[in-house]
DNA sequence: CGTCCACGTCTAC
DNA sequence: TAGACCTGGACGG
C-alpha cells in the first residue's frame, strides 16, 4: 500500500504505538536484507517518525533517565539521535508485535526494555523497500503532496518547461520530483476525478491550471468535522486534487484504515477508478498499468495496448451457491486511434470491436525468473505454521458496498487494538460500483 | 504446476 | 527504455 498516504499513516503508527516506550539495544537487521546495518546501539531511546512524501524518517533518540544519571555509558553506546530514512518500495510498512510474533518477513527490528519484549519492524516482503542510517529526505524528491502543499503547487508550475512535463500526464504523475507521494493508484484516482485522459501531454494540462489559478485561492481544507454540506469550493484543479485525494486516505485511516492490518478493503471501497471493474486500463510507457475511464488521449503507447479487466468475487461468505461462475473477465479494448480530436468518443467504454492490430509486443514483464532462493530465514525459532490462506468466514459484515462502508469506518474509530491480528483481509473486487457521486 | 500481476524505485546497455 | 530486484496470491491447464 505504500503511496504517500500510507507513509504518513504508517507515521502515524510509529507514534501512537511508540509513545511512551523505551527502547533498548541495537537495531537488528535480518540475513537476506542487502540494505545496510543500522549502527545505533543504546540502553534507552525513544523512536519518532515523521513523512514526506513517499518517505518515512525515524529519529532514534537516546533517553535519558531524568533525574540522577543513572545511565551508565556502555561501551558503544549511541550518545545522539539518529535519524533513519525508509522508503516502502511495494510491500513495506511497520508493524508492532511481541518477541514472539515478529512477523516473516520482518527486516529490520527495534526491541522495548520491556518485561516480554515487543517489536517494531520493518516488513517488506519483496524487498524492494530501501532505507539508510544517518539519511536525510531524499534530494531530487520534491515537496511533499500532502503537507508541503504550498512548495509542491510552486515547483510544479514554475518548472513547466522541464522535459519532466512532455510525458503523459499519467506519468508525470509518477515522478517523485514534482509528484512526491503520489502513486499508480493515486493517480489514476486523481485524473479520473477530472475525467482527464491520463496520455495527454502534461504540460498542456498543467498550462490550463496555471492560467486560471494566477489569482485564485486555494482550495479550502474540507476540515468537516461533521460532514457539513459546506464545501463552497471552487472547481478543484490537478494540482489541488494531487493534495486532497491523498489526503481523503489519512482521513480513511484516521477512521480504521490500517495499512499495515490489511485493510484493504476500506481502500478499495474507496477507490472509484483504480483496479475497478467496468474500468478501462492500460499499459503506460514504463509498463505501469494506468486506469481511467472514457478516452484514453493522444500519447497512448503506440504499438501495445493492453487491457484485461479481471475481477475476482469474494471468495469467503458467499451465497453457497455456485452460480458465481463468471470468475474472470478479460476483455480486450482497441484503441482505435484516438487522434481523430473529439469526433463522438462516446466514453460509456468501448465496445471492444475488433482487435487491436497484431501488436503481439510482449509485455515487459516484473522479470525473469531466476532460479535462485536465499528465502528469507526465519530469523529466530518460528513455530507458528503458517495461518492457513483461509479467512474466517466473517460475519458478513464485511460486505463493504455502498454507504455500508461509511458506517463501518465511522462505527471502527475507535481503538486500534495493538496486537496485530492474523488475519488477512480476503482479495475482494467489488462487482458493480453502482454508486457513483456520492461525494460528501 | 506455470503464468501473470502487484500500492516502486534504481542503474545499466 | 529495458531489465533487475523480490515474494506471493489469483488464475489457468
């Protein structure tokens, strides 16, 4: 889940769930993990994070007993705080757990001076993720889309004739220099709010807002407290909603979306383009899957085009009956050349008449496969077996459609329950998102 | 069992 | 602009 949203969640986590503590002894990093060792060792310290962007900084801080100073200068003991950059390439996020519970794929750990000891980790499962003693928010990274939201809007508009904006928008969006914290599902849920076609020139979109924005404010933060009906907002431009959509999934989390606990679904019933079915989807030119819906734009690689809307049902708490046989779904959409300016393009998808012309382009895909497996060891005695891919059947409640969810989020504000459940979230597609608009 | 796909960078022809 | 880097879930045969 890792796109700016996440960070900041995961942030957020770190604080909550380490306010308070101390922790003790060095930072341990697993065998298989090639970033490298956190030299940080101390008999009390306490652990902060912040976010920016697609980034995450933890601050290591030795903690010193008020009082007398009891603390005994061990031999290499950390005498000053330490910050430690992480980004979560694919799989990343923290997680708390006790000794016992340290997760599989648990990278990188930090122990409690506690009785039963507990752990923060690190875990990252494809390994993609990064981070780096003594590190600083990477260079190059623009301002952050959700709380450097002043310098962010500056550094797109006053750069516009940075090559960075000849791409299409779609992968403009991707870049970290100007789009810091936004990611493939962010950005198709972005221009989809504006129903801009995700292969139009960037500069040409990001041209019209700087125009029309010369004199205009910023958008209000929709701080309802109360969902008030409010919202006298002018037209939301690119670049505002590059900040409030982002920051509409803090606010799911604020509400009981945990990244870190699987809660994808409360995501997913949030989305309204990403990975959505009746969608249409493409293959951008780094091979990134962009979704949108209606005309794709000028710039769409030539050659492939690329489609395949699956959607997969629920498994668990089904209706027992087996009619559910419509598993998959592929269906091939044919770009006919949208050049042809605005002609008809009727959006209300495309009635995928003939294929799309030879175009056999193999897709670049995530990589070979090399026959190599180092696995990861299970760093310390597992005894647990593995929980089984089966989810408890729930209760039903999980049907998340529609308002239902609003309740769910609101009705779960509660606590947060520390101990990180087992369970997994089951994959779930929504079927139908019938329910289009219902902006608060 | 094999193929495809995944919320992201990195760096090497 | 291709790979590389990884694990694992869904799906197809």
């Amino acid at each position: 889940m890792p796109e700016g949203p996440e960070l900041h969640l995961a942030s957020l986590f770190v604080n909550r769930m380490c306010e308070g503590l101390v922790f003790t002894g060095a930072v341990e990093k697993s065998e298989v993990n090639k970033n490298p060792e956190v030299p940080f060792c101390c008999d009390a310290y306490v652990i902060k994070a912040q976010s920016r962007g697609k980034e995450v900084i933890l601050t290591l801080t030795p903690f010193k007993n008020d009082g007398d100073s009891k603390r005994k200068v061990g031999k290499h003991q950390s005498q000053h705080p330490m910050d430690v950059v992480f980004r979560f390439g694919m799989s990343g996020f923290f997680r708390f757990t006790s000794d016992d519970d340290i997760p599989k794929h648990a990278h990188l750990r930090f122990y409690t001076n506690e009785s039963p000891r507990r752990v923060l980790s690190f875990e990252d499962t494809r390994r993609f993720g990064s981070w780096q003693a003594n590190g600083t928010w990477q260079k190059d990274r623009g301002p952050c889309v959700m709380f450097e939201y002043e310098s962010f809007r500056e550094n797109v508009l006053s750069n516009l004739s940075d090559k960075a904006f000849d791409k299409p928008i779609c992968e403009t969006l991707l870049n970290q220099k100007y789009f810091n914290g936004i990611g493939n599902y962010l950005r198709a849920e972005i221009l989809f709010r504006l129903q801009i076609p995700p292969f139009v020139k960037a500069r040409t979109v990001l041209e019209g807002i700087e125009l029309k924005n010369e004199n205009k404010k910023e958008i209000k933060k929709t701080t309802d407290t109360a969902g008030k009906k409010g919202v006298t907002v002018e037209t939301p431009d690119l670049l505002s909603l590059c900040h409030t959509v982002p920051l509409e999934v803090v606010k799911l989390g604020e509400n009981g979306y945990t990244p870190a606990k699987a809660e994808y679904s409360v995501l997913q019933a949030w989305m309204q383009c990403y990975s959505v079915d009746g969608m249409n989807s493409l293959s951008d030119h780094n091979g990134r899957t962009i979704w949108f819906k209606g005309d794709p734009g000028p710039m769409v690689p030539k050659g492939a085009k690329s489609r395949k809307i699956k959607w997969k049902i629920q498994k668990d708490h089904d209706y027992t009956d087996s009619k559910k046989a419509k598993k998959t779904h592929t269906e091939s959409i044919a770009i006919e050349k949208p050049a042809k300016k605005k002609d008809n393009i009727k959006v209300k998808k495309e009635s995928a008449t003939s294929k799309a012309q030879g175009g056999s382009k193999r897709q670049k895909k995530d990589t070979k496969r090399v026959k190599t497996e180092p696995a990861d060891e299970n760093t310390k005695s597992k005894k647990q077996g593995k929980r089984s891919s089966k989810v408890p059947p729930r209760t039903g409640t999980n049907k998340i459609k529609g308002q239902h969810v609003e309740e769910v989020i609101k009705t779960k504000r509660n606590s947060v329950t520390s101990k990180e459940s087992a369970t997994k979230a089951k994959p779930q597609r929504r079927s139908s998102g019938t329910r289009r608009g219902r902006s608060r």
